[in-house]
C-alpha cells in the first residue's frame, strides 16, 4: 500500500490518482485507434470520450455519496472531496451520456459498444490496481496464503479497529483477501477474452452482451469477498444487484441480437493492435 505518490506544495498526487489517469489514457489512446480503423471520425471518438470521462467521475462519486449517506448525511461537507468513487456508478452514467451523444450524431450504439467492450475492462483492470495501492475496496479476514495486510491508519485497519478486532497499537491489519487483485486480474483475463472473441465475432452488439454477463457475474462474485461498507439491499450490496442487472440485460440482449444477426463491423485494413 502507497496511498501518496508525491506531495507537492501541500497538494497531494495520490497513487489511486495517478492509477486511474493511466486507465483513463490507455482506454482514450486504443479506442481512438481502433475507432480509426472501423471508419469513426478520431473526433467523434474523442469527443465521446471526453463525455464519458466527465459522466463517468460524476456518476462515480454520485453512487459512493448515495451508498455511503449515513456518513455524508453526519459530514455533509465531504460530499465535495475527492475521496470515494464506485465503478458502476460511473459506467451506468457513462452508458447514458454515451447513447444519447452517439444518436445524435447518427452512429451506431451497438458499433461503438463493440468497440468500447474489450478496452473498458483492461482500464478498469489498471484503475483497481490503483485501489490496492491506496487500501480501499478491501476483503474480509482470511488465512489464504496469498492474503495481504495493510498498515495502520489504512482503511482496512481502521475498519478493523473501529470493529474491535485488532487494538490501537497493532501495526497492520489482520490478512485479509486482496480483492483489488481479485478483480484487476479477472478483468485483465475478460479482456484478452474479448480480444480473442472480437476475431470470432458473428453480430453486432456480441461483445458488448458478452462483456456485461461477464462482468456481471464476476463482480457479483468478488463482492462476497469485500467487506467494505458499500450499502446493502435485501443481504446484497448495491454492486451485486448492479451487476446482476447487467447479466440479465446481457443475456437478454445477447438473445435478442443473435436472432437479428446484424453483421459486426469491421476493420478497413486487418488488425495488429
């Protein structure tokens, strides 16, 4: 765990922050390629992008204020830090900004899913990197030998302590199970499958279902493992009932558009990327 990288002048550059600037450019710099190569204006892309970035961080930091409320209710305050972010807030956001942006200009939803499926997850997989450098999103105790502890003052040992489970002078926290990696590496792997699948694929719309039920089944997985407050509805956290959302709506689409077997678009000149 190295929460800050650097401090400069008072005004610190967070790892969490640096992780994410780098997710953020990977996805801009192999969508803009490969956008190039299916025939979308490099303009377009990057005017989408610049949208989805904007939605993504508002629709992030919307969900953790919302999931978190009790806190933020005590501290209203805080609301306007910059701490506190929850993926699905931002990619529900993003998703909406990105339809009605990619109608208006007369595109199509289904081509830029496809395009955006394979590289949304190697970005997440950087930006949950992020997560374990800076100690949030973090598992419940454990003995598994690749459990990890965090020191103290860290998220999880506070957790820990404010639960009586370690006393103040303990200086890490109990091993718990590395649910960043968890899932940096799941999606590292739903990335290289949709990369293999792409050269596979028989309709629009295929990796853009195919990316929703995987992701959704995944991220329901791993939230079993977190024991971080994220808010819970019915014994499920909001991410669970996010995530089987978005399986459901994938296999439903997956069905609807197998059926309908609009032809996927392709590349101008054979992919290297």
């Amino acid at each position: 765990m190295h929460p800050i990288l650097i401090d400069i002048g008072g005004f610190p550059i967070t790892t969490y922050g640096l992780m994410v600037a780098i997710a953020f450019l990977t996805f801009w710099w192999v969508t803009v390629r490969r956008g190039k190569r299916l025939g979308y204006d490099p303009e377009f892309i990057q005017n989408l992008l610049t949208l989805i970035v904007i939605s993504a961080m508002v629709g992030a930091r919307l969900l953790h204020v919302v999931v978190s409320f009790d806190e933020y209710r005590q501290n209203p305050w805080k609301i306007f830090s910059r701490e506190g972010y929850v993926f699905l807030g931002g990619f529900l956001a993003a998703v909406v900004v990105s339809a009605w942006y990619i109608r208006k200009h007369k595109q199509s939803v289904l081509g830029v899913a496809d395009l955006f499926a394979p590289y949304l997850p190697l970005a997440h997989s950087i930006g949950r990197v992020g997560c374990f450098l800076y100690g949030c999103c973090w598992g419940g105790v454990c003995n598994a030998p690749w459990a990890v502890r965090f020191p103290e003052n860290s998220p999880s040992w506070i957790d820990q302590y404010n639960n009586g489970l370690i006393p103040a002078n303990q200086p890490w926290s109990l091993p718990v199970h590395p649910t960043q990696l968890y899932e940096s590496f799941f999606l590292l792997g739903l990335f290289f499958f949709l990369r293999w699948l792409r050269g596979r694929q028989t309709f629009k719309g295929q990796l853009a279902m195919t990316y929703l039920i995987a992701y959704g089944v995944g991220r329901s997985i791993i939230e079993h493992f977190r024991v971080d407050p994220r808010g819970f509805i019915a014994g499920l956290s909001t991410s669970q009932w996010i995530g089987l959302l978005m399986t459901a709506l994938g296999v439903w689409g997956y069905w609807i558009l197998r059926n309908k077997a609009f032809p996927p678009e392709r590349p101008v000149a054979s992919p290297s990327e």
